[in-house]
C-alpha cells in the first residue's frame, strides 16, 4: 500500500502542526476537516488532500480512511470520542491502516474526575485492543492556553488561571504536531509505546506573569482563581457545558500534584528541543 497518513482534526492546532510537518517530510497526507475554511484551504495550498468528514458518522469515517496506511487520531475536548474511537477501529481494521498514532490527555488515567480524561482513557484502551499497532501521546497543559487570555494581558496586565500554584510542563501545540509526525514517517519501535509530552520546563502561574512582565516590558499580575468559580465565569460567556466541566476538573487534577514531571520525548522524537514559555510568548507577543 502506498503510504498516506490520514489526519483527523487536521483544522486544528495539533492536527495542522502535524500536517505541516509530515507534508514537510514528503509523506502524502488526508487532512479531515468538518468544514472548509480559511485553515482548511491553508493545508490544501500545503499540498495535503483535505476531506470533509464527522467523526460521529461512521459512513464518514468509513470514506475517510480509503486508502489509509496510517491515521492521527486527534478529537476535540466534547463529547463523542468513545463513540468516534469505535468507529476510527472499525475503518482502520477494514482498510488495513497499519499503525495509529493518538493524541490523548496526559491527565487520561482510569479514575479521573474530568469526563473528558476518563473518556480519553477508554478510547486508548479500546485502541490497545483494535489488533493494529498503535502509540499513545499524552500532552500536558497546551501554551496555547496563554492565548485564551491574551486580552486580559494585553488590556488588563492580568493572567486569570484556574491553576492555582500548580506546576506544569506546558507544550505548544507545534512540538506536539511535530512529534506526533516523527512517529508517523518512522514508525518503527514506537508501536505499544505512550509518551509524555512535556515542555523543557516546569513552570507556576506566578513564573509565567514573571516572564511576561520581563518579556513585555511592564508588570503583569497573577490572579489565581479557584477553579469552581473559573467554572462559573466560563458559563457565564457561554463556554459548552462539557468543556467547562473538563477545564475545572483538570485544574483540581493538576492542583493534586499528580501529573507534574519532566521528560525530554519531544527531543527524543523530534531531534529539536520544545519551545519554552518565554519562546511561545515572544512568538505571539502580538497578542500580548
């Protein structure tokens, strides 16, 4: 079979980051997309292939993976996924795809409070059990999380966190994107494997408003929300009922402590070491 990688979510951060780097590579790639858009005529001018598709519709899916040697499972944080992972296996298993790459949610552990992480955790199960090879990569807190509150910086010179005093390796969607296509172009050893991915440091709330002050050029303040209350001022804008209940959940996870660490996968995978804080803001500090 002629490899091409199909890419889920590929509008995305992680999924367009992936893209960009396989198609970087000369590896074919399918982008899935469930609409066409600016972002999605982006990876076409690129060179990927791109494709509407739903994945809570099996006939969809089924299409989507004609022709597949490999897929990048990437959901968002709503509801669905156990129901969309069923279907990505039954696909692969008709089209023979020989290996899938998912990313999941480093807080993606069987008793987790947040839907969303349990959820993550039942879709790498039912991916362990599919029959065909597959690597599971868990990012930490997403940079990208910096800009949801760009505004609040920018106008306010105040980061709101739900975080507390919790320490996090935070990664940008780019390393994950990159690392996500390392695995894709040489599959080989990686198959049964589950990575961390983690940024090149851990860092607090107050340390990230220390570096934005320097970086800036002017003093940002910290302002620690619980994370019941950050739950209210999200619904108070409208946030989905889903998504706020991972957000709070997965601030009082992070706040346990259990999901801090290091590991140096990205550069491992990659050949690169990940972008750092103080790096992702000066790259967006137009928005800040």
């Amino acid at each position: 079979m002629e490899t091409k990688v199909l890419i889920t979510g590929a509008a995305g951060p992680s999924g367009s980051n992936a893209t960009k780097r396989l198609l970087e590579l000369n590896v074919p790639v399918r982008a899935m997309v469930r609409k066409l858009d600016d972002r999605s005529a982006e990876l076409s001018n690129l060179g990927a292939e791109v494709v509407v598709g739903d994945m809570t519709n099996f006939n969809s899916v089924s299409q989507a993976m004609k022709g597949i040697s490999s897929v990048l499972f990437v959901y968002p944080v709503a509801e669905g996924l156990v129901q969309a992972t069923a279907y990505l296996i039954q696909a692969a298993v008709e089209e023979n795809v020989q290996h899938i790459v998912n990313i999941s949610q480093r807080t993606a552990v069987r008793d987790a409070i947040s839907h969303s992480a349990q959820d993550h955790w039942l879709a790498e199960r039912l991916l362990d059990h599919a029959g065909i090879p597959v690597t599971h990569l868990q990012p930490t807190l997403f940079m990208e999380w910096l800009i949801y509150f760009a505004q609040e910086i920018k106008e306010n010179n105040r980061f709101i966190s739900p975080f507390g005093e919790a320490r996090y390796g935070m990664i940008n969607s780019e390393d994950i994107g990159r690392s996500a296509a390392a695995i894709l172009a040489n599959p080989e050893g990686h198959a049964g494997k589950t990575y961390n991915i983690y940024g090149p440091s851990e860092v607090t709330g107050q340390e990230i408003v220390e570096t934005l002050s320097t970086i800036l050029k002017r003093e940002i303040s910290y302002a620690p929300i619980e994370p019941d209350a950050f739950g209210e001022i999200l619904k108070s804008f409208g946030a989905p009922d889903y998504q706020t209940r991972h957000i709070v959940a997965a601030a009082k996870m992070f706040q346990s402590g259990e999901f801090r660490g290091m590991t140096d996968n990205v550069e491992k995978l990659t050949g690169t070491k990940p972008l750092s804080v103080a790096d992702f803001i000066n790259k967006n500090i137009a928005l800040f």
